[in-house]
C-alpha cells in the first residue's frame, strides 16, 4: 500500500479544482491499487483523463490512454469501476474504451458496472449542442460538443432517458423516437438516422446487461462491508455549473455536491476530499481567465506542458497559478489536500507569479465576482517569485527539489490554507513527490 493512501479514510474524492484537466487521471491511476471501486460521479464524454502506463511488451516505453467514461482505476485489475447516476453516458465511446482495454488484456468482464439510473447520451445530443453553439455566435461557450448540455437539459426537463429503460427495448425506443420528434420540431429537420443509432444501441443493450446495478445501494453496501472507495471527479469547480464562471461552464456540478448527488453516498461519508492543481493554470473553451498569458510565455507553458485538450485537440489558454481560484475552490470543495500538478513545467522560467486577488475599481473583492463583466475588468494582484533551473523531473524527495521550488509550493500552501500532500513533476505513475 502507498504510505499516502494510508493516511486517507474510506471514501476519497479527487475532484478539479481550476478548468478541468489538471491531471485528476493520473492521481486516480496512481492511488487505484488500495480502492476495491472507483467511481465516476458526473460528467460525461466531454472529459478526457490521460494516463500513461509502461509497455508490458517494452518496459522502456509509455503507453499513452486517454479515458472519456471509464474510471481511471480500470488498470487496476483488482478493483471494480462503477458509473455512477450523476454521469451523461455516451454507450457507444464506452464500448469503445472496452474494446480497446480489452485488446490491450485488460480484464473488464465483471469488472465494470453502470448505475441503472445514470442517464443516457444519444448522437441527437451532440448534434443539439452544435446547433445551439452555433445560434449562440460570438456568445458561443466553446463547448465538447459532445451532447453534454442537451442531455443534462433532458434530465432536468424530466424527459430525460435512463439505463434501466435499456431493459423494456420497445418502450425505450417510442420514447427515444418521441424525443427526436420534439428536438426536430424545436430546432428544425436535422440529419439523423435514428433507426442506425437504435441498431446499435439494441445490441449494447443486450452486452451492458450484467453490468447494470442500483449504484447507490451497491456502493453503500460495499461501505458497509468495509471496502474503500475512490471517486474520480470530471472537469474543475470553474466549469461547475452553480459555482463556476457561468455561463461558461458545463452543465453538472464538478464541485463536491455532484459527487454526493453523483453517486448517492452521503455527504458524510466523505473522509478525504483531494483537490488537483496544475502548477499554472489552463483553459479550453471560451470563457473569462484573469491570469491568462498572452505572450510567448504562455505559448512557451503550453508547448512544455503540452497543453492541447485531451478531448478535442484544442490548444489550451495558459496563464499564472492563480490563488484566488484555488482559495474559492478550497472553500467550495473543502479540501483536504491538494495534488499540485505539472511542477517539472515551470523549470527554466526565470520568475514565477501566483495571482494573489483581484481588484475592481480600485477595491479589493473579498469574493469571487459572480458578474462576467465584473471578471472581465477586474486588475489581477500577483507575487512574483525566483524560478529555478533544474530539471525536477527525476525528484522524489521533497526536499531534494530546489529551494526555489520549494518556496513556490508553500506559497501557494500559504495562500490556500490547506496541505500540498503530493507534487506531480512529469506524466508516468512514477513521477510524483509524496510529501
Ligand atoms: P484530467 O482531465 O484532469 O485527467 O487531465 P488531462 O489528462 O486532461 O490533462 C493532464 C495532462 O497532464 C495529461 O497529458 C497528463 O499526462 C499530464 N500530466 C499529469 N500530471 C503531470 C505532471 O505532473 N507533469 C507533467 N509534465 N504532465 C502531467
Ligand atoms: P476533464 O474531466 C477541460 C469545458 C469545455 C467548455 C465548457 C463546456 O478532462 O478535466 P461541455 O462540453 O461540458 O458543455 O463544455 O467546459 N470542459 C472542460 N475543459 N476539461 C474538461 O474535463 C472539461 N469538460 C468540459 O471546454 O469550455
Ligand atoms: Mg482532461
């Protein structure tokens, strides 16, 4: 067992904690190996959680995964990963992570199981969230298009299609091709093959089938006889869809409350709540970034960083570590700690700054402004701190880093009140600092 994972309880959440893509996968896929379940709680296919794994046929080389749906635990053969209700699932991309697990040997038979509740993704949904990305224009929230904010609208609209339906096929598809009707109705013809997609997902139905359960009783019942539990959030508080920078943001709550409606273990039951910070900050999508870089730094973080969006290619927006962000996302998540991300990015950069807080019209704001034209005026406050050199991509130990970095994190620490517990300095499992 990892001496970390030891110090944590029985129910761990790591969830993002700036605008997604902070490195949540790899953490998961660290830690899996002392959870008997991972679950995914919110979200959908519009995340993409990377994780790199050694080549059993070619030790020397990475094998790069990139999971849209299937917990980041699945190479754990030992534990069991569970989709939980709070996710929009696109069952066509699950099958396809399976396949492809399976081809590289990776046992998913009795391993992988959905909430009977979790609500169900269709191409219509992707086609929707094109169509209304397009009537918005210049207002456009740079989303995935991968159907998320249609298919959330549909559960809360309450005409919404859920897993369980999978299993009276004929009832499922009048309401499936109700559905449709109402969408083509509301947002004129639009090209679709419904009787494809009907195809294709009668013969899913009938593989998913001994993969359904009643998520919430399964894991509670797991809770009760002792088993721990690992839950992989999807996106960043940013993107929350209460507490995030609204309205660019996605439709479900990544903040901690998605992950008690996500999965329906209570509130108190969380022992450990793991907030993951990449050492500077990014964004995909459009959408207000007060610490954003415009010049060649910020190209220069992205090239180093290699930050171009795991589910759509897009490059990604780079800018400062911005400590207002982590201290709301802090308090909104009530971390327990923190997983500071990327640290090996930021060598060689002579002078580093962390945004501190913003002012508007020469005011401190206590708060995180809620008005987007506030966020867009607001003068950004920074530190700015010496750089280091070295290459920290071999380190291990904490206090083998430079001091200079040394000084970086426990600012950052300092600001946010709450435990930098482990330090990511490079892609591969083995690249972390556990302090
Ligand atoms: P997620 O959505 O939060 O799981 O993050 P993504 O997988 O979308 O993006 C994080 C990227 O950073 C991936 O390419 C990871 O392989 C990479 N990554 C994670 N941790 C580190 C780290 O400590 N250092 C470096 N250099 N890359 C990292
Ligand atoms: P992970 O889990 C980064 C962003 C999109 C867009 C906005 C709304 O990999 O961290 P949506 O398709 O959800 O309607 O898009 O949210 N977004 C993400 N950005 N990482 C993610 O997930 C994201 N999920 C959504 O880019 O700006
Ligand atoms: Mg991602």
């Amino acid at each position: 067992m990892n001496s970390y994972t030891q110090s944590l309880g029985q129910v761990v959440t790591v969830l993002g904690s700036q605008w997604g893509d902070e490195g949540k996968g790899k953490l998961i896929d660290v830690i899996s190996e002392d959870y008997e379940i991972i679950a995914r709680a919110a979200g959908g296919a519009n995340a993409g959680h990377t994780i790199y794994i050694k080549d059993p046929q070619n030790p020397s080389k990475q094998l790069k995964f990139i999971f849209h749906l299937i917990p980041s635990g699945i190479f754990n053969e030992n534990c069991s990963c569970v989709i939980g209700n709070g996710v929009v699932l696109e069952l066509p991309t699950l099958m396809e992570e399976i396949d492809l697990l399976k081809e590289h040997g990776v046992k998913t038979d009795g391993r992988v199981f959905i909430s009977d509740r979790t609500h169900l993704l269709f191409k219509y949904h992707k086609i929707i969230d094109g169509i209304q990305e397009e009537m918005k224009g210049d207002e456009k929230v740079g989303t995935t298009k991968r159907g998320i904010g249609p298919c959330y609208t549909d559960k809360v609209r309450r005409n919404g299609i859920r897993v369980h339906e999978l299993l009276d096929f004929d009832t499922f598809e009048k309401k499936y091709r109700a559905n449709l009707e109402m969408f083509k109705r509301m947002y004129s013809h639009f090209g679709h093959d419904a009787d494809a997609e009907l195809a294709e997902l009668k013969e899913i139905a009938e593989r998913i089938k001994p993969m359904i359960i009643e998520s919430s009783y399964f894991l509670n019942k797991a809770l009760e006889d002792g088993k721990k539990i690992l839950i992989e959030g999807a996106n960043g508080a940013m993107l929350d869809i209460d507490h995030g920078t609204y309205p660019f943001v996605t439709s479900s709550n990544s903040t901690v409350a998605g992950v008690i409606s996500g999965t329906g273990i209570a509130a108190t039951k969380i022992t450990n709540v793991i907030g993951i910070m990449k050492a500077y900050t990014t964004r995909v999508g459009e959408g207000p970034f007060p610490s954003e870089l415009f010049d060649g730094l910020g190209k220069q973080i992205q090239e180093t960083g290699g930050e171009y969006g795991s589910t759509t290619g897009r490059p990604r927006r780079c800018g400062w570590f911005d400590a207002f962000v982590g201290k709301y996302s802090t308090q909104l998540n009530g971390f327990t700690e923190i997983n500071l991300t990327k640290l090996d990015v930021l060598s060689g950069i002579p002078s580093l700054k962390i945004a501190t807080g913003y002012k508007h019209d020469g005011k401190q704001l206590d708060s995180f402004p809620s008005s987007l034209e506030i966020l867009g005026k607001v003068e950004v406050d920074y530190v700015e701190m010496p750089g280091w050199d070295e290459d920290i991509s071999t380190v291990r130990n904490y206090n083998d880093l430079p001091e200079a970095a040394r000084n970086y994190v426990e600012k950052i620490e300092e600001l946010l009140g709450c435990k930098i517990a482990s330090i990511g300095v490079g892609v591969a499992r083995e690249d972390m600092i556990f302090r």
